[in-house]
C-alpha cells in the first residue's frame, strides 16, 4: 500500500494548513497532530485539504478522466498522442503497476485520511458556532463516503478505514466486503446529508444536494451493477434535488460549463477551478485541445482522445447539444498554422476564457448536475415499471436539448411517445445519457452497469462503437473491474488481487 495514502504522517505537510478557500493551499512544513488541529480555523482548512486529491492530480484532474472517457464507447484514442501510459486505458490495458490504476486509488484514500483526521479532531477543538463543526465534520464524511463509493465502483471490495489509527494499523487490513463499505458509504452520507447547508459554503464544496446525488448514484450502482432492485431509493433522492427551490436546469446547455458562469444553479458538484495558476485549475480543457493547433501555446494541449465516430453521428439530427459539444475546425496563435479544419471533431463543451492559450484553464469540471438527477429518476421510474412517467423526465431535458422551447423551429430531439416498453425506455434513457452527460466520465460506469443487467453488453458496445479496442486491446471480462494496485499488495501481502490479474 502507498504510504502516502493510507499511512501518510508527511501528509501534513502536503497542504492541510493555511487555506482560505478550496482553490488555494498554502502549505506548512512537517506540522504534526499535536501542534496542530487546536482552531475552527485548523479544521476547516484540514477539511479544505480533504478534496484535494479527488480534485487535483490524482483523481479527477487527470487519471481517473482518461480511465472513464478513453474506457468508454464515445472516446477513441487520438492518433496524435504518442505516449502509451497515456492512451493505454483506451485499450484496457491497464496493469496492477500502471498510474492509471494506482493514482486513483491513492487519491481517494489520500481523501479518505485527511477526512477521517478531520473526523478525529474536530470533536476535541472547541467552536464558538457549534452548528459550524458540525457541517465541517459533515464535509469530512461527504467526501469519505463518496471516496469509498468510486472505490467500490472501480476496484470492488476495498479495506474500510474510519480513523487515523486504521490508517496507522492498515499493514495486515484485508479488503472489506462491498457489502460493509456500503453501509459505511449511507451511514457517512445520510448524516452528511443531514448537517450540510442547503448551498455550499464556497465554490467547489458540498451541500445536502451533494450528498443526494451521491446517495442516489450509490443505489443506482447497487441496483443495477449488484441487482439489488433498490430502485425506490435511487428516486426518493433524485426526487429531494429535483423538489430543492435552490437548484434546477439552465435554459441554454452551454451556459451550464461556462467559465462566467461559475456557481449555477445546475451544477451540484464541480472541480473548481480557478485559472489562476496551476496548483488551482484543471486540466479539463486542455485534455482535448488538437495538437494540430500548435503544442500548448499556441492552442494544442494533450489530446488525449476525441469523440468515436458512432458517438459523434448518434446525436439525432438537430440536436443543440452536439453543436456546442464540439467543432471540426479551429484557430492557432501560431500565425504559421492559422486556422485549419480539424482530421476529427475535437470536444468543445468546455471553453477556457483564454481558449486553452496562454495560461492555466478556468473551466470547471462537473461531478454532479441536476439534468443527472432528471435521467437518475427516469431510470428508477423506468425499472419499477412506471415507464410513461420516466418518459416525461426524459422528454424535460431533450426539450432544453431543443435549445429551450424548440422556437428555433429545430425538428429533434423530439418528445419520446410515452407509450415505450420497459426496455425500449431503458435504451432511450441510456442515450439520453450518453448525449447529455457527454465527456463528464459517467459512460463507462453506465456501460459496466447495464452489462450486469444484460450481459455481454459491455463488450458487444464497445466492439461495435470503438473497433480499434477490439483490434489492439482486450475485452476480456475481468477488465470491467481495476486492478488492485501492485504497490499496495506489496506493502500490505493481506489484499488479494482481483480476478485476471
């Protein structure tokens, strides 16, 4: 196991201390838990630092994004990106000693520690406003239950630690039952859900509508992936977002990844990032920006895929959300390159103010929105045979597909009839899916789930959609599931591997 993430002493010294906001750390050197942690103001910027790694580097800033989207059916590797430890997610595979596997499971447990060290001590600094610990120690098991929620998704069974002394005993810890991590994950998330504000205390951080949507992404795993028909509960919380006053859709697609506008309505949960400097922003954009415009400042970033040609045409004729979710051509600051027509439409959802040139990006990267928790409902309706009233939440978000309310006289998406069998609304709402939540890291986990309830589903979409996985990759099944990293089982011999590994 890293000892970074599950150990971690020098952790301390990696930003807890110092942050006025969730997009600035100011790191203090080698602090320890003694002369620390002893101010509301300590505890909530150990809180602060609790996000970090799932915002930045290891998890969503970087890794886990080229897992999901190059893992999907809707991304193909681009042929410009020459490094294989980049585009090898894109062929699954992935080995127990690649960063694509191992950095995310740092990331969380990195999260996962500083939660549980919040955990630890907030309950022994004394607060003036007691209702503020109480929503900081909120935070803390937000962030653990979600981080425990994506690690059961991506590796299975993994070791349950809920305090710092775990964490200090974790050498001979086993992996724990998904079963046990999940009721952890409702316990942490019920009660942060309970004490968190109704609007986030700052940009980037959690709300009671985070902790919904989070719970309902847990029960739509579990009764898709582990078929445990826990459907109602997927939407008793999607149906709590839906009824808040405090969120709700934006009238143009677009506007909802905007950089100017920053804190909507429909974004419940985001990587914040600031475009000031590096340590503070994302790598979102410039995941897709074509080398073709000239590399980084002239316009090109990583390219690290682009959308596949099935997921580029499946868009029905008209639809607004692939108008602004990509573009076939593009300008350069290099004068020698100019503007030129791009070899494959190049993902364009998100736009940096300064187009990707000349600085960090400003573009947030969103976890959670309220179009998510429409789809989230439509399914659950669907799958508990209320097929016609899942339609009319499909048929809200393809009207603001229609650019509002269809006035531009475009003729698609149009309303679906609500008069679909079950299992003809299940494939209108995973394409719903598919359109809306397009390059948000949400397909590959759709497409691991509905193979569990049609098996074989998995391979035969990517087989058909990305063809190039099927020539140089491999579909076997086992790599529906991470690797346990082969550091971890190094340094702690009690975890087993996964199957195929």
């Amino acid at each position: 196991m890293n000892r970074r993430a599950w150990i971690a002493p020098l952790v301390l010294a990696l930003g807890l201390g110092g942050c006025d906001d969730l997009l600035t750390e100011t790191p203090k050197s080698f602090l320890t838990t003694d002369n620390y942690y002893r101010t509301p103001a300590d505890i909530e910027s150990a809180t602060l630092s609790a996000y970090q790694p799932i915002t930045r580097g290891d998890v969503w800033e970087w890794w886990l994004v080229i897992d999901m989207e190059l893992g999907s059916d809707a991304v193909r590797i681009h042929p410009d990106e020459p490094n294989f430890g980049t585009y090898h997610p894109g062929l699954f595979l992935w080995t127990p000693t690649d960063a694509s596997v191992s950095n995310p499971w740092n990331g969380f447990y990195t999260s996962i520690y500083r939660a549980n060290l919040v955990l630890d001590k907030a309950p022994k600094v004394e607060f003036p406003d007691p209702q503020f610990r109480q929503e900081l120690m909120a935070e803390a098991k937000f962030i653990r239950g979600y981080s425990y929620l994506m690690l059961t998704k991506l590796y299975d069974d993994v070791p349950l630690l809920l305090s710092v002394e775990d964490h200090e005993k974790a050498v001979g810890t086993p992996r724990t039952p998904v079963e046990q991590v999940h009721a952890q994950v409702i316990q942490d998330l019920t009660e942060a859900e309970r004490d968190l504000p109704e609007q986030p205390r700052a940009h980037g951080r959690a709300s009671k509508a985070a902790a919904q949507m989070v719970l309902a992404d847990l029960y739509q795993w579990r009764s898709s992936f582990l078929k445990k028909d826990e459907w109602a509960k997927v939407a008793e919380y999607a149906q709590k977002v839906l009824a808040s006053p405090q969120w709700g859709l934006l009238d143009d697609y677009l506007s909802v990844f905007l950089p100017a506008n920053k804190g909507n309505r429909e974004v419940i949960w985001m990587v914040a990032s600031s475009g000031v400097d590096g340590r503070t922003s994302t790598n979102v954009s410039c995941h897709w920006l074509p080398r073709a415009l000239g590399f980084n400042t002239a316009g090109g970033c990583e390219v690290l895929g682009q959308p596949t040609r099935w997921m580029y045409e499946s868009f029905v004729e008209g639809d607004y959300r692939k108008e602004v979710s990509y573009r076939t051509s593009g300008c350069s600051t290099d004068p020698n390159i100019g503007c030129i027509t791009f070899d494959w439409p190049n993902v364009y959802k998100y736009r940096p103010s300064n187009n990707g040139v000349g600085g960090p990006s400003d573009v947030d990267f969103p976890l959670y929105r309220v179009a998510e928790a429409h789809l989230m409902l439509a399914e659950a309706l669907n799958e508990m045979g209320n097929t016609a009233e899942a339609i009319q939440h499909v048929n809200h978000i393809r009207a603001r597909a229609r650019k509002g309310n269809g006035s531009e006289n475009r003729p698609e998406p149009a309303d679906l009839p609500t008069t679909l069998t079950k299992e003809q609304a299940r494939e209108a709402i995973y394409m719903e899916r598919l359109w809306e939540l397009a390059h948000e890291g949400k397909r590959w986990f759709d497409l691991v789930r509905r193979d569990a309830l049609e098996p074989g589903y998995w391979r035969t979409s990517i087989e058909n959609h990305d063809p190039e996985v099927a020539q140089r990759g491999d579909l076997s099944p086992h790599r529906k599931r991470f690797p346990i990293p082969a550091r971890e089982i190094e340094l702690n011999p009690a975890l087993t591997q996964n199957p195929g590994y």
